[in-house]
C-alpha cells in the first residue's frame, strides 16, 4: 500500500502512534472513523457511503472532509500511496 | 562479584551517562560492585551511593596517562577492578591507548581502537559517511576566519557551529557564527566544523558493536523533550528501518568495537548522519528498562562472558528524566576532598 498507515497504533480515544518517526497525535472521533477504514484499504467511495451513513452528513460534505481529511494525513507523512 | 568502574557519574544539568551505565549493571544478572569514577569532589554520582559502592577523584586525562593509570591500579590493588566502562569522550584517547596495559594488570575495557575512534570524529564524517554510504550535512572544517567565511557563504544560514568535542549552536547571521567562533575556539581549540542545518526529526540510536562487524543491540529513540542545552529529557522508542540499516552498515564496515551513539536527522525518507559518539549517551538507561540492557552486554563482553544479542524492543516505550536531591553530611564530601575517594 505504500503507506504508515498498515503500521500506526491507533486507540479507541483516537491516539495515533507512529512507531517508525516517533511521532504521536490525536484526531477526534470522525477522523478515528475514517482512519480505521483506511487501514482497512477502503476506498474513497466506500469511505464516503459509510460516513453517510453514520454520520448526519451528505455525500458532498462527506466527500469533502475527506479529502481534507486526507491531505492532512499526505502533510504529516502518514499516507504517502495514492490508496485514495 | 564484579568489580568495574564508572566514569561520568556527573548526573547535572548535562549529564555524563555514568549513573545510567550504573543503573543497567546493578539491574543486570551479573552480580556487580560499581566504582564511580569523578574529576570532582562535587559530581552527584559519589554520593548515590545505591549505585556507587566507592568513589574515586581521578586525575585529569589531560594530566598525561601515567598518573590516570597509577591511579586505576591503585583501586585494582586495594579494592579490586575486574573492568573498566570509561562515558566520556575526553577521557576515552587515553583508555584505548592503555588498554592492552590495564588488560596486562587484570582491568579490561570494550573500545573502538584508536583508528576507529579518530574515524567517527567530527572532522572525519563526510569520509566515514562515504564508507558506511549515508547522507551527511554538507560539513566544511575551519581552523581561521578566512576559511570560516569561506564556509558561511558556501553553507548559508542558519548554520552549525560545532567544537571538536563538544557543544554545538545554531547560527542565524555572520556575526552570531563569529560569536560561537570565537567561544568555541577559546574552549575547546581548533578545528571549528561549520554544518549545514538539515531540518526533520531528530533521532538517536545507541549500541555496542561486537568489534566483527556485528552487535550486541540497538535501541533507537525519537527525543520529545529537550534541555536548553539540547540534552534528552523524555524520548520514545521508534523502529525505524532505515535507521536500524545505517547502523548496521556502520559497525560491519567500521568494525566498531564497544558502545556508540548515532545522532541522525531522518527527513521524509533521507537519513542524515550528523554524529557519532564512541560511547554510550546519558540516557542508555533507556535500553536496560526496554528489556536490551546494553551497560551489561558490555560488560559480558568486556569479562569474555557469553553475551544475549537480541533486541526486539518494542517501539512507545517512553522514557521520563527527573531532577531527584539528596542529603548527606558535610563529613563525605570532606572524605572525597581530603583522601580523592568515598
């Protein structure tokens, strides 16, 4: 997959621990959500169904998020493939 | 029962890495006595006396080798000295010349031979890099004003300005990097070492290599928390690759013999050389409370014991220095002022 994130420690609370850098951080609960189904190789559509459906958002919004969502990721080394 | 002496007991502000050292040999499954080793009547680790059964005042290294080793074979003759682990660069010359001597009189160390250890000097990391094949910071070494200049205006700023043994600024102008310059120079001598600043993460690697090209463990650390003097104050554990790859094509070409600590900067996915250190930093405690005791694999190899090589640390180990104080009677610190030993 090309990324950090098959090796990242990630907790319920929504700390993430990156035990090549070192480096820790933390991300609310929707950035947990979508985390977990990238480490699960979801794609982007998947990704964005199921935000629709546990969160009260629409496809738009989702969609956007989620590309924030992972250009912050792409910014902090975390995701370096193109899975997304 | 061991007996083997300590140097840079001097737990302050910038610590030596005696007291870990001690920390890891009393924790170890060597049944150990250990002796500090101090060049002054005040270093903290004389009067840790949980750690440091006996204390010794030792000549200055500089004083030449001959009073250092009298003094050595002093505590062998009336206290016993199965080995020495000396912690300090400046003292190290004069341990690596000596050491078949002291190995002569029953005291063995584990150190880099003198070739090894004048190749990971600062002056020498371009060529060792080459060897090893890591990137380094450009490095240019100075030994006038003329050729500093020279250096400011290839490198830019910021820039570092380093001594040949110790301490290290950051240099944002010309006259900041004369500054340092000059109070290096006044110090610690020439030649300066000018470096370029290579920014990322900043992680640090100890070990003790075996002397065949292969190693007794490695631990790696990622600094969270630093002095303002730029020493380690909490850390974590990472597994880093790349790192662990430098550090292995370090101690199979080099053949390095005994402890070292690798300072890197790993940026995206370049890692940067900046230093090696021939012995083990302050915090290699770190590695004895991670399950890879480093201060005893060197000892069981300095004493030709059979020695673990594993070291599947785990990566988040968090590691918390703290400032401690102790209270004692005037009357020790006058035994190691009047007689040089506790």
């Amino acid at each position: 997959m090309g990324n950090r994130l098959s090796r990242i420690a990630l907790n319920d609370e929504g700390f993430i621990f990156d035990p090549e850098t070192g480096n820790s951080y933390t991300v609310n609960k929707t950035g947990l959500f979508i985390l977990r189904l990238l480490k699960e190789g979801k794609s982007e559509k998947e990704i964005v169904k199921s935000l629709t459906e546990t969160f009260n958002v629409d496809e738009r919004e989702a969609e956007r998020d989620l590309i924030d969502f992972v250009e912050q990721l792409r910014l902090y080394g975390l995701l370096e493939g193109k899975n997304v | 029962m061991y007996r083997v002496a300590v140097s840079g007991i001097n737990a302050v502000d910038n610590p030596g890495p005696g007291v870990g050292i001690a920390k890891g040999l009393k924790e170890s499954s060597l049944n150990v006595s250990v002796y500090g080793l101090a060049y002054d009547a005040m270093e903290p680790g004389i009067y840790m006396k949980w750690l440091f059964e006996k204390s010794f005042v030792m000549p200055y290294p500089s004083a030449g080798e001959e009073p250092f080793i009298e003094r050595l074979l002093y505590i062998k003759s009336n206290y016993g000295l199965d080995a020495v682990i000396p912690a300090l660069d400046a003292e190290l010359p004069l341990f690596i010349k000596s050491s078949s001597l002291l190995e002569s009189y029953g005291v063995k160390t584990f150190l880099p031979t003198e070739e090894q250890f004048k190749l990971r000097g600062k002056d020498h990391l371009p060529k060792i890099a080459e060897r090893i094949g890591v990137k380094v910071p450009e490095t240019r070494i100075v030994t006038s004003y003329e050729e500093l200049s020279k250096a400011l205006e290839e490198l830019g700023f910021p820039v570092m300005v380093k001594g040949i043994f110790y301490e290290a600024y950051k240099a944002f102008n010309i006259s900041q990097a004369t500054s340092y310059f000059n109070s290096i120079v006044s110090k610690w001598g020439y030649p300066v070492i000018v470096q370029q600043v290579i920014s990322g993460e900043e992680m640090n690697l100890v070990g003790v290599g075996d002397g065949e090209g292969g190693h007794l463990g490695f631990l790696a650390i990622k600094k969270l928390w630093i002095t303002s003097l730029g020493k380690t104050w909490t850390a974590v554990t990472v597994r880093n690759d790349k790192l662990f790859s430098l550090a292995e094509s370090f101690v199979s070409n080099v053949k390095w013999r005994g402890a070292f600590e690798l300072e890197c900067m790993v940026s995206g996915s370049d890692v940067y050389l900046i230093e090696i250190n021939p012995r083990f930093p302050a915090w290699v405690y770190f590695a004895a409370g991670v399950g890879v005791n480093l201060p005893e694999r060197l000892l069981k190899a300095a004493l030709d014991l059979d020695v673990e090589r594993d070291w599947n640390y785990p990566a988040g180990k968090l590691y918390i220095r703290f400032t401690d104080d102790l209270i004692t009677d005037i009357s020790e610190f006058q035994q190691v002022v009047t007689t040089g030993e506790s």
